[in-house]
C-alpha cells in the first residue's frame, strides 16, 4: 500500500482530531463523577486529558513544521539530528 504524502498528512490531521475528541469527552465526564473517589480519579482523568492533548499538539507541530519534536525522537534519532542546544551552537 503506497500513500501520497497528502494521505500521510491528511491521516495525521484525522488522528489530532481524534485525540482531541478524546480528550473532549473525558473531559465531558469528568462532572459525572461522583463518590469519595471521584476526586482521585478526576485527577487521572485530566493527567489523560493533558496526554491526548500534547498528542493532538505533537502531531499538528510535525504536519506544521515537518520535524518530529526533540522530545519524542529515539536516541538514534537524537544522535544524527543533534539537540536544539547542540543545533544552537
């Protein structure tokens, strides 16, 4: 299966939509909960809707600039581009 690179991106513009969606209905539920646990997992629900958010970011940032953010490279991957400190220099 051979895609475009429009595919690619089209793709990777519908998986930010989608994990922004899933972080919209998390947050949706986090009113509906309810009990002596509810604060201690409204906690995990909002740590999960921070994850699905920096996701969406992460793959808007890729699409908008092309590079995968330092922070999610590999080290060999680090290794061959460098870090931002090292670009800097």
């Amino acid at each position: 299966m051979h895609q475009t690179a429009a595919d690619l991106r089209a793709t990777l513009t519908t998986l930010a939509g989608r994990w922004e969606q899933m972080a919209t209905n998390e947050e949706a539920s986090i009113p509906l909960l309810q009990g002596p646990a509810a604060e201690q997992v409204g906690a995990q629900v909002h740590q999960r809707i921070a994850t699905y958010r920096k996701a969406a970011a992460d793959l808007r940032d890729v699409l908008r600039t092309g590079r995968i953010p330092h922070d999610l490279m590999t080290d060999a991957e680090l290794d061959q581009h460098g870090t931002t400190e090292e670009v800097t220099r």
